[in-house]
C-alpha cells in the first residue's frame, strides 16, 4: 500500500489546523490590539497579522495556484516594521488573511502527490535538479513552521 | 515510482534542522541568559531550554525510540515557569538537550515508513483505529511545530 497521499495530508492539515487557531487568535486579540506590541519594543499584532497576510499571499506564487490577492502590502509586511508607516485597518488584513487563506485552501485541493513534489516557484531549474528536496511541500512545511513561529510570539501580547 | 520515504524524509529533515537552528541560538545566548525572560514576566531562557528538554525527551518515548534519559526534570518544566524554582545549571541542561536529540537522530534512522504510520504512545488502540491520522509522524510533525513556537520567543530575549 502506498502511503504518499496520507502523508502529505498530515502535512497539509497542520497548515491548515495552524491557520484555523491563528484565525482564532487575532480574531479574539481583535482590532484594539492592534498596536500592542508582543514585547517592549517588538513588534505589534497589526503589524504581525499583515506580515502573515503577505507571506501567505506570495504563498500562493510559490505553490503556483495564481494570481496574488494583494502584492501592494508587501513594501510595508515584507520589510521589517517601520515607526510611523500607516497599516491599512485590522479588519481589512484579517478579511484579506481568510480570504488569502482560503484560496491556498481551494489551491492545495487541486494538487496530487506527484503536483507537492515539483519545484516551487523561487529555485531554479538548475538548482532543483541538485537539490529536489526544494519542492511545493517542503515550501509549505517552511511556512508551517514560520506560522508557529509568530504564534508564539503573539501569546506574549499584554493587553 | 513511491515517493513516500522523499516525503517522510522532508518532514524529518525539518525537525532536525530546526533542532540544529535552536541549539544555536541556546549556544550562542548562553548561561548569562538563562534568567532573561523572553518579555517582561515571561518564560525565561533557562526555563525555556529545559522545557524543551524535557518535551523532546519525552517524544522517545512517544515514538517508543527507548527510555528516557531525564523523567525527573518533568515536574520542573512540564509544569508552567515557577518563580523561585531551583533550574539545573544551563550547561547541563545544554548537554541534555544535545544528547536528547542525538538519540532522537538515532531512533529516527531505524524507523521505516510504516513504522512513522503506526500509533505513537499516548494515543489508545481504539482512538488509533477510528483516527489513524494520529500516528508517529504526525507526532513528530507537532513536536516541529512546538519547537518553531517557542523558536519564535527566543528572538525577542534582550540582552
């Protein structure tokens, strides 16, 4: 028996699990922590759930599902928090962060085994054919782990 | 062709590389850190890497990988930071840790796919056949996520 395809939907479901509780997260810290850092000096829940939207945006180019929902944010989430940038309002980021993630979910629905295991969008040809371990699944382990990442930074936040 | 000891092989990987990515950084902050909270009336560093410890440990026994080199910590950091607890000095909390996760690599190298497929030891014979999504792997898978939560805390410690 060939157990590809279980395995890949564990891996699968912990991002979509992790998503879910994150969801849940910033929903509960709500739009009056959003300038609530997660330590002194650290940076805030707007900004984090921003930095997740992003990330999980250009997910869905690094996968290959299409079309990314909002590659205007990333000067202001890809780059390091910045004193006095205006962030579009908590409410707009979480509406953009389900609905990012709910493409990427209707995305990974499409891919086989066989689709997980091709390249992702950011290593070369040249480069996959030496290292092939760099394909679509390991992208999404990588985003997996970052996703719990900032979870346990946005624990520490102090309302 | 099977692809399922690739993707196995992925999920292992990552564990492992993180493993390395926070040795380091324990290395690196060092025994001068280990009463640093990771923010203020936090967990702190020293707390942070025995509750580790005692976490990866006890996955050798969640993946039946053999006995568990220190049960007897468990009291101190399976439980929440208590103030006024006496910790085991970091250096030797550094050198569990190290050999805790040697002896997962170890364990980790007998173990087959179907292995990674059978239950871990915390889940019953009936809860494992009605969800066999709760195997080893998926243990594991877990474990990597926990590890990445608390990785995300580490970076906030001010020296």
């Amino acid at each position: 028996m060939n157990h590809e395809k279980t395995i890949v939907d564990l891996v699968v479901n912990q991002f979509e699990g992790k998503v879910q509780q994150t969801s849940a997260v910033f929903t509960t810290l709500g739009a009056e922590a959003a300038q609530l850092p997660v330590a002194p000096d650290r940076n805030t829940v707007g900004y984090l759930l921003g930095h997740l939207v992003a990330v999980h945006d250009k997910l869905l180019e690094g996968l290959s599902l299409g079309e990314r929902l909002h590659p205007e944010w990333d000067s202001l989430f890809l780059a390091p928090q910045q004193n006095g940038s205006t962030y579009p309002a908590y409410q707009e980021l979480l509406g953009a962060w389900q609905q990012v993630n709910a493409e990427l979910g209707a995305g990974f629905a499409t891919l086989t085994v066989a689709d997980w295991l091709t390249k992702h969008a950011y290593v070369s040809d040249e480069d996959f054919a030496r290292e092939p371990h760099r394909n679509k699944l390991n992208l999404l382990l990588s985003r997996t782990g970052h996703l719990f990442h900032h979870g346990g930074q946005l624990v520490l936040v102090k309302r």
